[in-house]
C-alpha cells in the first residue's frame, strides 16, 4: 500500500496557513472566451459548490449527480462509474446478441453460433412457461431415491457437477503452499442467505427474516406443484440444514486469513473429517474419481455435515436437495414466471430493493456472459476494445510499479532483508490486458434453442468438468477469472498477477483525450488499488512465486500489523447505513488497497509529469485536484438501504462515500491539493500511514 511521501514541515504549515482557495467557479458560459477547457472524465457540472470540499469530498464532488440521478428501478444501486459502464456493455452484448441470434454470426467466432443458440434459447419465455417445470420434476424423481447417507454423496455429486451447489462448493485452486499445482478446493456453503450470520443471529430482525425466508421456500415448493402441508414440512427441513450449516461455517473476516482456510487433505484425509459421507460415491458422481488432493477452507464443516449424514432423516435430505434444485432453475428463470417473480419478491423485500425485475433481455445477455463468457467476449474486445487501449494500460501499470518500488526502496519502517523480498514480490507481479491470449474451446458444450434449461445446465456441467480437468495438472497462467466484457479488475496472490479486462479499460476509468491526471486519478488508481492488493493484510501472506509463506522479519511484520490496525480503527468508525457501521475486519485489504493505490497513482503521475509543464487546468481546477475529482466522481453513488444493509454485512469493500473520504482524508496532497486546514474533517490527526 504505498503511500506519497510526507510533504516537508514546513511546506505542510505554510499550506495550512494560507486561506484556502475559493470554492470552484461555476462553469463560464461555452462563448465565453475565457471558458477553460472542457476535460472529458471529470464533470465539473455535478459540483455541489454549497459543500466545502474540506468537509466533505465526497458530497462536493458528487451533490448534484446524486440530485439529479434516480435509480434505476431493475437496480439496487447506481454507481456512476461501475454501473453506468456495465449498463452501457449490456447494451452492446445485446446488440451483439441480438444480431447473432438473427443469424448475423460472425464467421471469426468459432462459437458465435453456440452463444447465439444459448442466449435464443434464454430469451423464449414462453418455452419456459410452458415446459419449465418438466425438468424440475423429473429431478424431483430421481432425487426421491434418496435413502440415505450414500444417496445423499451421490445426488450432492450430481448436483455438484452441472453447477448447483448444496452443502459446499466444489472448485479447482492452486495449493497455497505450492503454487505450481491445482487441487480440488472444497468451499463451506449450501445456504440460500446471503451470508450464515442471517441464520445464527438471535435479534428480531434476523428472526422475523428467516420466517419469511421459510414462507418464501413453502411458497415456491406449492407453486413448483407440491401440495401445501407438505410444501411446509419441507420448508422446515430446509431451513434446519441451512441453520446448522451455518452454525459450522466461519465467518467472512475469519475467511479473509488465508492461512486458516488452507487445510490440505487426501481423500483419505476427507474420510477422517466426515466418515459418514461417501467420499468415493461423491467424487464418482462429480466424475472426478481420479482427483485425491483438496484443501477443506473450513474443517469443521465437514464435521457438521459428517453429523448431518448420520442424523437427519431421508425426508429431510430429500426437501433440502429438491430446494437447490428449484433454487438453480429459478435463479436462470428457466421456470414459469409466478417463480421467479417470488423469488425477486424475496430477494427485493429483504437485500436489494429492487422496484422491477430486469427485463428477459438484459438477464439472457448476463447468463450468456457467465456460462459462456469467453466466447461472448471475443466478439466483445474485437468490437469494442480500442487496438491502442493495452499499450495504454501497460504505461499506466509500468508508471504505478515504478512508484511503487521507489516507495519500498524508502520506507522507514521496512528493514532491508523485509524491503528485498518485497522489491522481490513486485518485480515478478506480471499483468494481463484486455482479454485472453488462448481463448476457452466450447467445443464440448451442447446446445439447443428449443430448450434452454438444458443448455444452460449443459454450459454449467462442462465449466465443471473443465475444472475438475485442472486438478493434478501444472498451473495455466494464461487462465482468466473474468469475462472480457466484466467492468472490474482483480489481483491474484497465487499468481502474483492484475488483471484489467476490457470491460473497464473504458470512460470514466480511462478516457481517451482527457488529461493524463484524470486518467491517473481514476484508471490509475484501479491500477494502484490492485498492485497494492499483494501488500495488503491477505497478499502479504504470499510471496513472489505466490506460495503462503511469511518473508517479513518479525518487527518488520508487526509495525504492519500496527499500521493496518489505524485503518482498521478508521473506517469501524463510519457508519454503512442508518445504524450499522462498517466492519473494519472485513473491509481492511479493499481499505488498504484504496489507499495505497492512490499515494501509488498520484507518484506515478507526478513522476510522468517530469520536466514537463503542467496540464491545462479545467473549470479552475488545477492537474492534481482534477486527480482527486477524477476519482471522487468515478465513486458518486446511490444505493437503496436494503441493498446497503445487505453490503455492510456481506461486501468486502466500504460504501462509496468512504472510499473516497477514508484514503484521501489521510494524505497530505489532498490537503494540499484544496488547501484544507488542519481540524478539517478531510484532514485527519491521526493519519493512517501504510505503503
């Protein structure tokens, strides 16, 4: 998390004492000759001017577009960068979609028909209305087979291997302690709740919740076709899994340590853990009999479950699974529309607030993105990904690591054998741009536009054979965790990598012809935020070749931990929504991230501005406060209090507001920048100083 350097002293005082600039004019009429240049990437319009900001940058920076700017009613936000972009990509998949589905295939895209057919299929509605419950049935039929403790391995298998996921998940992962290698990963889960505190906790929220949550599980059963009483008895079954499930799962801050999640056991290993489970019969099931070593992130789990196999009754079993089941097929809306319209009635009253249903279109272009992502994200980045847009990025991500390396080579609180692993870690972190340079052959995937539960759950049953292929085989490097299209990036510890898909290489993260600080200010920090993600409270854990392993000296390890901790402290103090605060624990590697990478982002630009005159300044705003604008405005946001109840307790990031005031309220060039005074809210006393 590198940070800026400390301005000198007495630079600092004399800033403070100088009165602060003026609030930034009101932007002078387009024929006025003295109108400053338009930048695009900022927009000086969407300025509350009746904010300092000093006070309070996020509001200054963003009060009128959140004046002006209604969710949209299929939304449970809107964040003017994220959701704006993902809306704008949807638009072009659809068109993309739209035109193949017609016939319109581009004869380059090896599987434009198969994306086609799928994304066809998706969109008959009436197919599903009339035949979607068939498929539920028959699955219901077979599951009545279930007797008992090998039934149960059996079916869970089954279900594992087209992409539905009772009692835990299944996944392909490089061992932690040998990066070179994949083995199978086994996950804690098979809960419908969002998160497994919604089942353990005792207040009149949580309760009033899961009562609704059973009601809602009777509903569905009754309209799926099971008789009322017997819908309700099923319903309790369901939930009394659920709760004990979770009652054996760890929490998300305890998930965060990568050290605690990583229990590597053979199958023998498995069959100690949970005997009661057939081992053997599952993995057969999954077809996965060849497969022998996993990590177990939570081995009490296996223990409840083991517990779970020799006390609950068939019956139960069978309600729990049949409620997956059903839970899969309505979450592609592959089942009449009185089932998905419950489950958005559910999901809306209680997590997102969401006011309509998306309509089927913009659904079928998202379940055409997840099931065959690559595919669609050929036709994407041949459209849409501008030829110059990675040359670009590399010159950002070079300049970011060049600031991040001097900042390590001057860190006082980093002892030189700690500082040269960590120039270790940074000079082999690799990249990717844009897209993939091998693309997913879905030559095995089967499709049919007549019937699209089938063909979704064909896509979902060969992702899972293709991850079951990986295990025992040497890592692929050149494997990606997201679609072109995704408007996002992610850091990888095992790999020691960032990626930056297409999707975001986009305005308002990257705009072409603005100033190189608003580029900065916005796709650099995505740039930064991810580099630092090596350094945070998780990466640090890994080392150059991204095994877990611990290469910082003691001291050196808890001056960390005891700079950490200050972020930490900091942002358990604001509040998420009404009387929920945001969880410090949770949010600390996404908090420490943003904060490194903008000290990162603003070296990078300072030092690429080097014997250069400054950049033009727009609407009055100088280089560097179009840096901070150009950031605060990428996060101007609403969200529903639903939504934002759901993200306090489940989302590893601080709402928007805090990431903008959190990091920049911590460096010293953002006083600078606004000449904010000390005592001012944006200016804090106690400064959390990381990277």
């Amino acid at each position: 998390m590198p940070r800026l350097p400390v301005v000198g002293l007495a630079a600092f005082l004399a800033a403070c004492a100088t009165p602060r600039a003026p609030e930034a004019p009101e932007r002078p009429p387009p024929s006025s000759s003295a109108a400053a240049p338009a930048s695009p990437g900022i927009d000086p319009s969407i300025v509350d001017r009746s904010v300092s900001p000093c006070v309070d940058f996020y509001a200054y920076a963003c009060g009128g577009w959140a004046r002006r700017t209604e969710i949209p009613a299929d939304k449970e936000r809107w964040v003017r960068s994220f959701d704006v972009m993902r809306e704008e990509n949807r638009e072009r998949l659809h068109g993309l979609l739209d035109a193949a589905a017609a016939g319109k295939v581009d004869p380059g895209d090896r599987f434009g028909q198969k994306v086609a057919d799928l994304y066809a299929a998706c969109m008959d509605e009436d197919a599903a209305e009339r035949s979607g419950l068939a498929w539920l049935r028959e699955e219901w039929t077979r599951l009545d087979a279930v007797k008992g403790g090998a039934d149960v391995a059996a079916a869970v298998g089954r279900m594992h291997a087209r992409g539905a996921f009772p009692l835990f998940s299944v996944r392909a992962t490089q061992d932690a302690r040998d990066s070179s290698q994949v083995i199978g990963n086994l996950v804690q889960g098979g809960l419908s709740l969002p998160d497994r505190d919604y089942y353990v906790r005792k207040d009149d929220a949580s309760e009033a919740l899961r009562q609704d949550f059973l009601a809602h599980v009777a509903r569905q059963f009754v309209l799926a076709g099971e008789p009322s009483a017997s819908a309700a008895a099923d319903a309790s079954a369901t939930l009394a899994v659920e709760v004990s499930l979770a009652e054996s799962a760890w929490t998300r801050v305890e998930m965060r340590d990568p050290i605690r999640v990583y229990n590597r056991v053979d199958l023998a290993g498995l069959r100690r853990a949970a005997p009661t489970f057939d081992w053997e019969g599952y993995l057969a099931a999954l077809g996965a009999t060849g497969v022998s070593s996993f990590n177990a992130t939570t081995p009490r789990a296996l223990a409840r479950i083991d517990e779970l196999v020799r006390t609950a009754p068939p019956a139960t079993w069978r309600a729990y699974l049949r409620w997956h089941a059903l839970a899969q097929a309505a979450d592609l809306r592959a089942l009449p529309r009185a089932l998905s319209e419950e489950a958005f009635r559910f999901r809306a009253r209680h997590f997102t607030g969401e006011k309509s249903m998306p309509v089927r279109w913009k659904h079928c272009v998202e379940v055409t993105d997840r099931l065959l992502g690559e595919a669609l994200g050929q036709a994407f980045a041949r459209r849409f990904f501008a030829p110059n847009a990675r040359a670009k990025a590399a010159s950002l991500i070079a300049g970011v690591q060049g600031a991040m390396q001097r900042r390590i080579s001057t860190l006082g609180w980093m002892d030189d054998a700690t500082r040269a692993r960590a120039q270790e870690k940074l000079a082999a972190m690799s990249d990717k741009v844009g897209y993939p340079e091998r693309w997913r052959d879905y030559g095995a995937v089967r499709l049919r536009r007549d019937a699209f539960l089938a063909s979704a759950l064909s896509a979902s049953a060969f992702e899972m054979r293709r991850q079951i292929g990986l295990v025992g085989k040497p890592v692929d490097r050149g494997e990606w965790r997201m679609t072109a299209p995704t408007v996002n990036a992610y850091y990888s510890p095992p790999l020691n990598e960032i990626v930056l898909p297409a999707g975001i290489l986009q305005p308002p993260f990257y705009t072409h012809g603005a100033n190189d600080a608003v580029n900065f200010g916005a796709m650099g920090l995505v740039v930064g935020h991810e580099m630092t993600h090596g350094f945070d409270d998780q990466g640090r854990k890994y080392d150059a070749r991204g095994n877990l392993a611990d290469w910082w000296s003691p001291p050196v390890g808890a001056e960390f931990v005891r700079r950490a901790s200050c972020v930490e402290n900091q942002y358990s103090g604001y509040t998420a929504v009404d009387d929920v605060k945001v969880d410090g624990k949770l949010t600390l590697g996404e908090n420490l991230a943003d904060l490194g990478g903008l000290g990162l982002s603003l070296a990078a630009y300072r030092a690429s501005r080097a014997g250069l005159p400054p950049e033009p300044p727009v609407a009055g705003y100088s280089p560097e406060q179009q840096f901070f604008l150009a950031h605060a405005q990428a996060w101007c946001a609403i969200v529903r209090p639903e939504n934002a109840r759901l993200r306090a307790v489940t989302d590893p990031h601080s709402p928007p507001r805090w990431r903008v005031n959190g990091p920049l309220s911590n460096l010293p060039e953002f006083a600078e920048a606004f000449r904010c005074n000390v005592g001012d809210p944006m200016v804090r006393s106690d400064r959390c100083q990381v990277w």
